[in-house]
C-alpha cells in the first residue's frame, strides 16, 4: 500500500497548490480552455463539412456527354480514349461507365418522380444524350484530379476531330477545389491559434507552479537535506500541472457541447432556413465525443507536464 498513500500525498499536495495560488490557476484554466475550444470547433466544423459533403450523390464523379450525332463507332472510340487515361491517371476509380440516355432519363425521372411534368417524357421523346461517367477518388489530390479535364479534352476521332467540347463535360472538381481551400484555411487559422494559445498556457501553468515551488521552498529544501528523491519532490508540482490540463479538458468537452448544440446547430438551421432545401445536417455530438476528449486530454497533459517539468527544471535545480 506504499505507493497507495505516495498517490494520495502527490495527489493533495499537487491539489494544495492549485488552491495555493488560486488567481494564477484560474488563469491557466481559462487560457487553455480556450486553446481546447478553438481546437474542438475547428475539428468539428471540418467534420461536418467533410460529411455533408459526402451525402451528395455524383459529387466525385465527372460526365461526359457524348453528341447525339455520333456513330456507335466514334462512341466506342472515345470509351476507348477514357480507358487509356485511367491506365495513366491514379485518381481513377474503377473504369469509365457507359450510360445510355434511355438510362439517363430513368434516373431522371426516378429523381423527380414527384413532378407532374416529368410525366411528359418517354422512350419517344427523350431530349437526353448518352455518355460515360468517370469517378476520381474522394480524397484525391484537388491539383491532379483537375488533370482529368485536359486530357479529356484532347481526345480526338480517327478522323482528327475533337471528340468532346468543354460543355460537353461535367464535373465538381471546383467545387472540391473551393472546400478544399476552406479546410485548409480553417485548419492553418485552427493551428495558429491553438499554438499561441497552447504557448500562452504553458507559460502560464509554468507560473502558476513557480508560485508554488517559492511559497515551498523551505520545505523542498529541507526534504532535500533528508534525502528526499528528485522524483518525490518533483511529483507534487507535476501532479499540480496535470490536474490544471485534465480539469481544463473536461471543461472544455461541456463547453464544446453547449457550443455545438445550441449555437453551431443554430447557425446551421439558419442557413437552411435561408436556403430552402439545403439539407444541412450536424452530426450527433456524440459521434465526436471519443475523439475530443482523447484531443483534450492529450493537450491538457501535455501543457500541465511539459509546464511543471520547466519549471522545476529551471527554478530547483533538482
């Protein structure tokens, strides 16, 4: 039961300090609150994001339409073509697709089958074309799916003539390309902060625990006199730190929570509001939980240990 009752000494020793200098302990609760905010709203912005994204249909995949006045011959040719650049490009998943536009106008009569005009067309009057689809990997790089485009622009006939134009294609490597650039914006903004932040914190902690180690310092003295370990004597100012990181951190996972619930949930009904029919979901929190609070707490003790082992490091000399 030895190291029982070291636990529990370590424990309200590091907990005396904390009350100890309670000013300075508010202070690094605070500031690395906000560092573990920042982080977790960022990450679940992105999250969902990246998940509404991934509900639209096609979204990866790019259309070629073929003109109507083309043979089955000059058709087979530029499937031909397209096999070739998946053969060159890795961004390609599986092979070209084939889809007729008798294929093409059950689809779209499937998707609005709610309308009384879709009624109007049929196998008789179908204005729709063939064409092939070809689909990119959802998580390609933005810079070589776009190269899919150009080579599908150069493919030519027998004859020597273009096969396609640019209207004929159809694709949302733009739109990927712009939230791309949004989630790196907010993960580069994310970074930033949470680094001065983080960097804030540990200097605050570091003097949160300096307090302590001057308002001890008799003490610390005297156990070196009688031998005491370094271990024990750094133990109860490590422990202090921890438990600074560690309450931050559950802090933070309610406040992340009130967050998300009441004013991310908020400015995603309003926009939904604004935009009719846009669909956009949160994901449950608690499908985040697991991951936050394992973010958190590694933060948390991070600052609280890296904080408490400067501190005596420079100011003990133990």
């Amino acid at each position: 039961m030895r190291w029982f009752r070291s636990f529990v000494y370590n424990l309200k020793q590091g907990c005396k300090g904390i009350f100890r200098n309670s000013i300075m302990s508010t202070a690094s609760v605070l500031v690395l609150l906000s560092c573990m905010i920042i982080v977790g709203t960022f990450y679940l912005v992105i999250a969902n994001i990246e998940e509404n994204f991934s509900r639209v249909d096609n979204l990866n995949v790019i259309e070629v339409r073929i003109p109507a006045t083309y043979s089955d011959g000059q058709i087979e040719e530029i499937g031909n073509a397209l096999s070739e650049i998946y053969k060159e490009l890795t961004v390609l998943e599986g092979e070209p697709v084939f889809v007729s536009k008798e294929e093409h106008l059950r689809r779209f009569k499937e998707q609005y089958r709610d309308q009384e005009w879709s009624s109007f067309f049929d196998e008789t009057l179908n204005p729709l074309r063939h064409s092939y689809e070809l689909t990119f990997s959802s998580d390609a790089d933005i810079s070589e799916a776009a190269k899919i485009i150009p080579r599908i622009e150069a493919i030519k006939l027998s004859d020597g003539n273009l096969a396609v134009q640019s209207s004929d294609i159809s694709s949302s490597i733009k739109l990927y390309e712009n939230v791309a650039g949004i989630k790196k914006t907010l993960m580069a903004v994310g970074l930033w902060l949470m680094g001065i932040l983080l960097i804030i914190s540990l200097f605050v902690i570091m003097n949160t625990i300096k307090l302590g180690v001057f308002a001890r310092r008799n003490e610390v003295m005297f156990m070196r006199y009688c031998g005491a370990t370094k271990a024990f004597i750094r133990t109860p100012f490590l422990v202090e730190g921890v438990i600074i990181g560690l309450f931050s951190a559950a802090l933070a996972l309610g406040a992340e929570f009130l967050l998300y619930r009441y004013v991310l949930s908020g400015v995603v009904s309003s926009m939904t509001t604004a935009v009719s029919g846009s669909g956009i979901i949160l994901s449950p929190y608690a499908e985040h939980l697991p991951l936050l609070g394992a973010v958190f707490c590694a933060i948390g003790l991070f600052a609280g240990l890296i904080s408490g082992s400067i501190s005596l490091k420079k100011y003990l000399k133990v």
